[in-house]
C-alpha cells in the first residue's frame, strides 16, 4: 500500500499526498517501532515514499482520559508535535462553509467560547462541546428543529446544553433579520437585556 515512485509513474496511486495515521498513540510499542522508520526515513521496509508523499499522524493526548496510548519517545522524537485547540472562528467558517444548522455558529458567536472539554471534570452526563458534538448537533436540528433538551445535553454536555437550549429560546424573541435590514425604524428595540445583547 505504501505510494511508491515506481506505483506513481505506473499510475496507480496520485503524484502527491498523505499517508495519515490516526490514533498513532494507541499503537502498540512494536507498531510504532515500525512508524519510526516510515516517519524519519520515508521508508517502510524495502518500500520508500514517493517524493510527493508525506506522513501525518494524530491522537489524543495523554491527559484527555480518551483511551489514548503513549507515544513512544523514540517516535515523538521523530516528528514535529503540534497542540490543535478548536478555535471558534475558524469553526463558524468551517460551519457556515458546510451547510451547518444556523444555530450552531450563531450560538458560538453569542458565545465565543463554548468549548468546555476538561478531562478531569467528574460530571455524571461525559458530554462536551467540542467541534465534533456541535457538527452533531447541527445534524440533530436538520432533523428536528425543537429537540428535546436532553438530547442537546446528551450532546454538548449539560452546561453548555442547557446555555444552547436557551438560546434557541431566546432566538425566537429577536426581531427579524429582513425587518432591520429593510425597515429599520419599524424594529422595536427588545426591553429585555438578554434579548437586546442577542
């Protein structure tokens, strides 16, 4: 399977590209021993890397509690090491790019940072808003756009759920979007001060 420069010229595989290695931490020590060659040297094997091809590889961490494995320093010691952090402008892009339910970037506008993974947290709902749980959640208001609260804590945890559950609530208040924008004075300023900061 390794993308060879003899399979590209044969026209097997693609000029260019990445091999990703998901999950590299739950390797066992034995298959990232065999990684370390693949990383460093472009080889597998006899097998060497096309020139236009690459390896990425990724994991949880150590202290996500998410049955993440160790990595081996010898392998760490070959590869850069990046932290990813979900990033809520990038996320509202990625969502509105991507035909996402509508309430989803426009909570994570009214609340810039909804993202509340804490792997030491001891809740009884292991829930959390993350990227992954609000592309769900977009998913579950396509399908049902009043979704029984549970269900939203069920995803995004118990916090943030009962946050977003009353901004759906409170969306319903606001006044309409067409209305200000064609006939502003019309518009009644909202008295209440969680509906006037919506």
């Amino acid at each position: 399977w390794v993308p060879t420069k003899e399979k590209v010229e044969r026209g097997e595989c693609p000029e260019r590209g990445l091999i990703f290695l998901d999950e590299i931490a739950d390797g066992t020590a034995t298959t990232q021993s065999a990684l370390q060659q693949l990383l460093l040297d472009r080889r597998l094997g006899s097998a060497r890397l096309a020139p236009g091809w690459g390896t990425v590889a990724a994991s949880n961490g150590a202290g996500d509690k998410a049955a993440a494995g160790r990595l081996s320093t010898a392998l760490v010691n070959r590869c850069i090491t990046v932290t990813v952090e979900p990033d809520t402008d990038v996320f509202c892009r990625y969502a509105m790019a991507n035909d996402f339910a509508y309430e989803v970037p426009a909570f994570c506008r009214w609340r810039p940072s909804p993202w509340d993974f804490n792997p030491a947290a001891k809740n009884l709902n292991p829930a959390f808003c993350s990227p992954r749980s609000m592309h769900i959640l977009s998913d579950l208001l396509k399908e049902d756009p009043n979704p029984d609260p549970e269900m939203i804590n069920g995803i995004i945890g118990d916090g943030v759920g009962s946050e977003f559950f009353g901004f759906l609530k409170l969306k319903d208040e606001l006044p309409s979007i067409q209305q200000i924008l064609s006939d502003p004075e019309s518009v009644k300023v909202p008295k209440s001060t969680d509906v006037a900061i919506a």
